[in-house]
C-alpha cells in the first residue's frame, strides 16, 4: 500500500491545503514522501506508477474530484521526483524529474518502487492571473499498473497514435541510438553512439561522442586498491554529462542527474597503473527508449520501451520497458489494447475496437527475432518536404531547392532514395542538405560535425533496392523557419558514375 507523509516521514498525509495562493503566482513547493509498505521490504515491486491530484468538491465537503473544477481541468499543479529512501531494500535505484503540470487529464509517471521504500515528490501551484485563488484542499494519489486514463472525447476524435512530444517542455526521452562501447583492447575510454533525443520538447541529434574514466572519484579523491567507483553517463541538456559517485570497496551508483536520459552507469576499478579499464561486462543498465520502440530480447521476446499514446478514448502510458512474449517462425503484429497492455496477433487485424496499431510487425525463426518493421503512427501535424533533381554529372553540386513555407518545423527523419547506383565502380555517393539564409545567402549543413561522425546520406556505387535508400542518419541541426532555403547537394561522387536522380524526403513535425 502506498502511504503519504510529510518531508519528516512522520506524520500521514491524507490531505493537505496551500494557504496564500496568489493571482498569477507560484506557490512554494512543498515536499511529500511517497512510501510503499514503509518498514516492511517483503511485497511485490510495485510497478507503472502514476501520481494523481485531486480537488476536494466544493458542492459536497469530503467527495474529492479529478475532472470539473478550475485546478484540475486548467493543470494547476507542477509535481516533480526529487529524491528517495531505499535503505531497506537497495536495489531500488534513484530517479528524478523535472517539474510536470498535471491535472485532470495527466499524471506523473513513476516507473517504480520497491516495498519497504520511497519516492521523495514536490509539488507546487501556479494561479492563473484570471483565477480565484480561493483555497483548495487537494488529495495526491498513485494508481500502479494502469496504462490508461479517460480523456475527453473531442481529442480522441481527432487524434489517435503514438505522442511524440515534440513542443511538449514537460517530454523528454531518447529516440534512437546512444549505445555505449568499450574500447577493443578496453582501455579507459567508452564510446556513445550517434543518438536522437527529445529535450524538453526540442528534438535533437547529436554524433558520437568518447568519454574518459580516470582513477578520480567524484569527490575528487584517488582511488586505493580493493576500491572502486561508479559512474553515470547521461545526456542533458548541452550534451554528455559524468555524475561520479564515491570511492569504496562496494561503491553505490550516484544520483542520476533530474531529467536527464539515462545512456549507461559504469563501474571503475581501481589499477596500479593508474590507468583505468572499461570492460564490456562492466556496462550496466538498460538504456530506456521513447515512443514505444520496440527492440529484440533474448530468444522469442520482444523487448518494447516506454511511451505515450492516445486511442479509442484514453491516454495510455507506459514508464518502463515491457517483454512480450512472441510466437516461433511467424510474422506477427504488436498492438496496445484499451487497457494500455500490449498484445500480439499472427494476422493484421485488429484484436480489439479500441486497439491501437500495429505498432511493429515482427518476423520470428525457430529462435528469436530475424526483422522488426516499424509500423508506428504518431500524433501531430507533420509536413514532409520532397526535394527532387538530378546530380549534376561534372561533380558534387546542388540537386535541388526547396523554400520552407511554414512558421517552423522540427526536422525528424531524412530518408535519402536513388533511382539507381549509377553504375560506378567504387565509393558512394554522398550528400547533404544545407539550410541557406535568402537575405545573406549563409548557409549551414544540418550535419555539422560530418567531419568527426559522418551522419549525412550515402548510397554505395553497387547498392541495389533497399540499399537504394539511406534513412539512418542522425542531422544536428533540426530547426527550420519560415524563408529559409534548404538546398540538398553532391559533396562525393562514386567513381565512375553518379545516380540519374535522387529525391530526399525530411518528415518534420509543425510546431
């Protein structure tokens, strides 16, 4: 059972009141201890949690309400993770978040908690300017192991898929990429993946990136021999960042930095050469994805990460990754049911009204997983701007111009096609796609470290049908106004001939 005590863990909190409330202000945060089965570690992990706050009903003292009255239907309230307590049982790990506005329609996911532990949560109010601040007596409760809420009717009639968040500052998640390596021979280096991300609402991309772990803790302090340290390698907001935990002969994993996305924690040993050594089995933890990205498992499973979705009447969610189990050789198809729980079919029919999907078509042998296809469907306006040309014949050159007419855009997916291979005998050919200012003529290549980890679209002088197409890489730059130019250009040829025409498709979300 999930109990509410105040930030002293000694007093129950069954409701609570924030006098003062101010037009147009933000009430200080207040601190509340969220505990499962406090004193006792021997439940069940409680998973899928989902924090909720209600209004005490005006009419009727004592009846509470999530829908209907100003602080709920207008999302009030902010609550954010900040920390917890896992003494009795510390396999728990930390998690923390940036401040959500919740409210009739929306909760705080939590992915987690184990018996015996706590999630340490704020929350706060913001008033609107036109509001009566009147006061309010709230109620927060967890619901766990739900994956979906009602919402109202006119956004299921217009909306149905997947929520990517883009413009949303309260989303922020790992799209693709981001796999961490260790070196071969393992030296103190490990390396990041090229990685799409969103933060805070703003999709971004980012090339590989190389970290170094040197003997140094995070205290500064030199490791001695039998200790170690772990460290958390996370993306934030300018990048890459290490959080280092303290040395000890059995360290504990420091505090993943709030809202930031988890890539890998990562334990250093101590070594007389005062060199560190990164092995592969060292790395730990599985990164989690966005979106309900689907990866294989181990043998006939299939591992489906956290996401958002809307369909057939209410929000479903998801904050940790789920298996689902499939059937030997067969082509099958995932879907999310009404109840937010995932189902799989061998025919591509719906198993339910109010199904969502398919969301991947999987092809299994006897064994595992031979081939996801995304079948994915996402919420949003979206735009896709076809450039189209010929190559020109006498080296790299402009292709083709396209001005962007729309207020502003958010580049997600560039899927370069080929009409042929040109029939060259070596090398590719390679691409790019420059954002060009009309006034200045300035432009900026959407792949500005290509030098460094070269993400721009290619198309090898012997490929042939899928390999006609280049959809994998991950651009930096993602934003595009309204007149700006974008100007897709050759900067490589294959030797020996170049493709009749190639035509580069950017599916981007409108804000």
């Amino acid at each position: 059972m999930i109990e509410i005590y105040d930030a002293t863990d000694t007093h129950l909190i069954d409701r609570t009141a924030l006098p003062d409330l101010q037009r147009g202000e933000l009430s200080d945060a207040v601190e509340l201890h969220l505990w499962y089965s406090k004193g006792d570690p021997s439940g069940q992990v409680l998973e899928d949690l989902l924090v909720l706050v209600y209004v005490e009903d005006p009419a009727q003292p004592g009846s509470y309400l999530r829908q209907g009255v100003p602080p709920l239907d207008e999302m009030w309230v902010e609550l954010r993770i900040v920390g917890h307590d896992n003494t009795d049982d510390p396999a728990q790990e930390d998690y923390r978040t940036d401040w959500v506005r919740v409210g009739a329609w929306r909760g705080l996911p939590i992915p987690s908690i184990r018996a015996g532990c706590a999630r340490y949560l704020e929350w706060r109010v913001r008033v609107p300017s036109s509001a009566d601040p009147a006061s309010w007596t709230w109620r927060i409760q967890t619901l766990h192991s739900e994956h979906a809420l009602a919402v109202p009717l006119p956004v299921t009639e217009m909306e149905r898929g997947i929520l990517s968040g883009v413009g949303d500052p309260a989303r922020s998640g790992l799209w693709r990429g981001g796999e961490v390596v260790v070196s071969e021979p393992a030296d103190a280096w490990v390396h990041i993946g090229a990685r799409e991300y969103l933060w805070r609402g703003e999709l971004r991309g980012a090339v590989a990136a190389d970290v170094e772990l040197d003997q140094v803790d995070g205290n500064a302090e030199a490791l001695a021999a039998g200790e170690a340290y772990w460290a958390v390698l996370t993306e934030g907001a300018g990048g890459v960042n290490v959080t280092k935990g303290t040395r000890a002969a059995e360290p504990a994993k420091p505090t993943h930095p709030a809202g930031e996305l988890l890539l890998s924690y990562v334990p250093v040993d101590y070594q007389s050469s005062g060199t560190s050594i990164v092995e592969a089995e060292d790395l730990d933890g599985e990164r989690p994805y966005d979106r309900h990205l689907a990866l294989p498992g181990t043998g006939l499973e299939l591992r489906v990460h956290p996401g958002q979705a809307i369909a057939g009447g209410t929000w479903r969610g998801w904050s940790r990754i789920a298996s689902v189990p499939l059937e030997a050789s067969d082509v099958q198809w995932l879907w999310q049911m009404p109840d937010g729980l995932y189902e799989v079919t061998t025919e591509e029919s719906s198993p339910s009204d109010g199904a969502l999907g398919p969301l991947w078509e999987v092809e299994t042998d006897a064994s595992g997983v031979v081939e996801l296809r995304d079948r994915r469907r996402f919420v949003g306006r979206r735009r896709v701007l076809r450039l189209r040309g010929a190559p020109p014949a006498a080296g790299p050159g402009t292709v083709a111009e396209l001005l962007v007419a729309d207020g502003e855009l958010q580049i997600g997916k560039v899927i370069l096609r080929a009409s042929d291979n040109g029939g060259g005998t070596a090398g590719a050919t390679v691409a790019d796609v420059l954002v060009v200012d009309p006034a200045s003529g300035a432009s900026e290549s959407i792949y500005p470290s290509s030098g460094v980890d070269d993400q721009r679209p290619a198309v090898a002088y012997d490929a042939v049908g899928a390999g006609l197409i280049h959809d994998q890489g991950i651009p930096e730059r993602r934003v595009v106004r309204y007149g700006s130019v974008l100007r897709v250009v050759t900067v490589e040829h294959a030797a020996g001939g170049v493709p009749t025409e190639l035509e580069l498709q950017m599916v981007c979300a409108e804000l």
